[in-house]
C-alpha cells in the first residue's frame, strides 16, 4: 500500500467502553473524509465459569452473551447513523482476543483505529499493550485515540505534527503526514530532534554544535522534499529541537489533530513490541497518534474473503471464531 494508506476500509475497533466512542467517532469523520467504507469490530471473548464438578460450560454460545455482543455492535452503529447517515458500514462480530482479532481485520485497511483510557492506571497498561502489539505487526497504519478529558483543552492552532529522523522509517510516516495535513486543510509541522557530537577522543573535544544543527537541518529537508511537490497546497514548518526525540516530540505536538511517528519495521522478524521512541510517545502523547510501520507496504495483503480465516506472519493462521450471521452490509 502507498505510504498515504488509500488503499482500503477504515476500521475500528470496539469494546462498549467511552474511549471506544471517541475512536468510533474519529473514524467515522476519517472515513467520510476519505469516502470510503468504514468497518466496526468487535471481539469478545468469554471467560469460562467453571462448576464444582470442573466442568467448563460453553459461554461462548450463551444467548445471553450474543446479545450482550450484538447490542455493543448496534450502538455503535446508531452512533455513526446520527452523524453520517449515508456512510457505508459493516460490521464484524469476533468471538476471540482482541490482538488476533483486529489484525485479521487490518489486512485490506487503509487505517486500523483504537481507542486509548486514562494516564494510569492497569486499564491504561492492558490498553497500551494491545496497541503496540497491533502496530507492531499490522500491515496498515494504527491511530490511537484518547479521551478528550485525557486530552485536555489546549489553545494551541490546529496542525498535523510528523517525527522525523536519518532512517528510512519515517518515510511512509512523512508521507502519511502530508495526507492528514492535506485532507484537513491545516499546516504540517515536521519535528526533528538533535544533541551535538559525542567527544571524539579521551579529552572530551566534541564537534561544534553549530555543525551538528546544520546536519539535522539537512536531515528534515530530504525528508520533506520527496512529498512536497505532490502536496504543494500544504504549508510546512520545520522545528529542530535539541533533546531526546520523544520529549520533543510530545511537547510539541500537545493540542496537534494528529501526531504521526513511524517505527522500525524487521522483515521477517518483527518484534512484540515497539521501539523506546514510539513506546514513550504511545504512553504520553496528548493528541490522536497515528503510527506507521516502515515496512506496512511490503507487508502480504491476503485476498481472502470473510469466510476464510487471513494469514498472519509466516503463514500461520489466527485461530478465532468468525461470525457470519454478522457479516452483513448495513444500509
């Protein structure tokens, strides 16, 4: 897929909870902006209660748990009726984990978006972790969306903010970044963040700092040139900042409509998790993060339908139960 992500649905992901709502609702304005089709998941997965003669009982085909499912789907779907109407929409009922699940899904997305929970808290851990678990191994764009109250009020202009670096990683995210700028109609600011030399010998004599600045400048400007021209409308600015990337990162795009970052993709090899830049930035950003995998566009895209299960990582298939009564389009 291009770095842009137009390549298919927008999709989310749901769980009945209120930062559940605020992910419905930014995907929901993101799919009517790009006109396509959004897609509502939800997965559930059942515990199991066990008797005192250590039988397990069949939750998962409990009427009662079905209901329950359907109902958080329904709402979901009256939400996104109030506001876009004409909006096409399906919906996917998953009885399985939540990771599994929504990467089986992000497979033909465009973007895959989920919802984030409070500063603290275990709630906030569990969710963080599915996020970088999701963005680690999804072959598409993830944005993650907090609460407003977690967010917030800040007064500062409304921008799409991208992190930049020397490595090819941040390709696609520049790419991305210009698309969300230009589909909003608001600038791109473009963060960088440098230090100066490390002493080069046992006398601590490092280079000049004027030089290491200059160098980072350079660095932004090959990384913003390629997207330019495709994206003349778009007003740029450039901020070098001298500190650790994900403080400078953070801090600058705090009231941002979007942050975007991109991490280190591993071929064949992809990590659990994500790297310390993007980990930090998951946990403390204070605006919608978007996180794109440098290696999403060389990442196999299954074509295969709803009844059969995708294909994750070496061919190894997600076992997780499908429910076709739900597949269904949604006038």
């Amino acid at each position: 897929m291009s770095p842009t992500g137009t390549r298919g649905s927008v999709v989310v992901g749901i769980d009945g909870t209120r930062g559940a709502e605020a992910a419905l609702d930014w995907a929901t304005a993101e799919a009517a902006a790009r006109r396509s089709r959004l897609r509502i998941v939800h997965a559930f997965h059942p515990s199991l209660l066990v008797d005192p003669y250590g039988v397990a009982p069949p939750l998962g085909d409990s009427p009662l748990v079905w209901a329950g499912a359907e109902q958080v789907l329904a709402q979901a779907v009256a939400r996104v009726r109030s506001v876009a109407p004409d909006l096409p929409v399906t919906i996917r009922l998953l009885q399985s984990t939540a990771v599994p699940a929504l990467l089986g899904e992000a497979y033909d997305a465009s973007v895959l978006v989920l919802g984030g929970r409070g500063p603290r808290g275990l709630r906030d851990r569990l969710s963080r972790s599915v996020s970088a678990q999701v963005a680690a191994h999804t072959p598409c764009p993830v944005v993650t969306i907090r609460l407003p109250e977690v967010l917030g009020s800040c007064p500062s202009p409304p921008r799409v903010v991208v992190g930049v670096d020397a490595s090819a990683s941040c390709t696609d995210a520049v790419g991305f970044a210009f698309q969300a700028a230009c589909q909003r109609g608001v600038p791109l600011v473009a963060v960088h963040a440098w230090n100066p030399d490390p002493p080069g010998d046992l006398e601590a004599v490092a280079g000049p700092s004027a030089l290491a600045e200059a160098a980072a400048g350079r660095v932004l400007d090959r990384a913003l040139d390629r997207w330019r021209a495709a994206f003349a409308t778009v007003a740029v600015h450039t901020a070098l900042v001298r500190g650790e990337p994900a403080h400078a990162l953070i801090a600058t795009s705090h009231g941002a409509a979007l942050l975007v970052i991109g991490t280190r993709g591993r071929g064949r090899v992809v990590k659990t998790v994500l790297g310390s830049v993007s980990d930090t930035v998951l946990r403390h950003s204070r605006c919608p993060l978007a996180i794109i995998r440098h290696d999403t566009a060389l990442a196999p895209h299954s074509a295969a339908t709803p009844e059969s299960e995708p294909l994750l990582g070496h061919g190894k298939r997600r076992r997780h139960r499908i429910i076709p009564r739900n597949r269904r389009w949604l006038a």
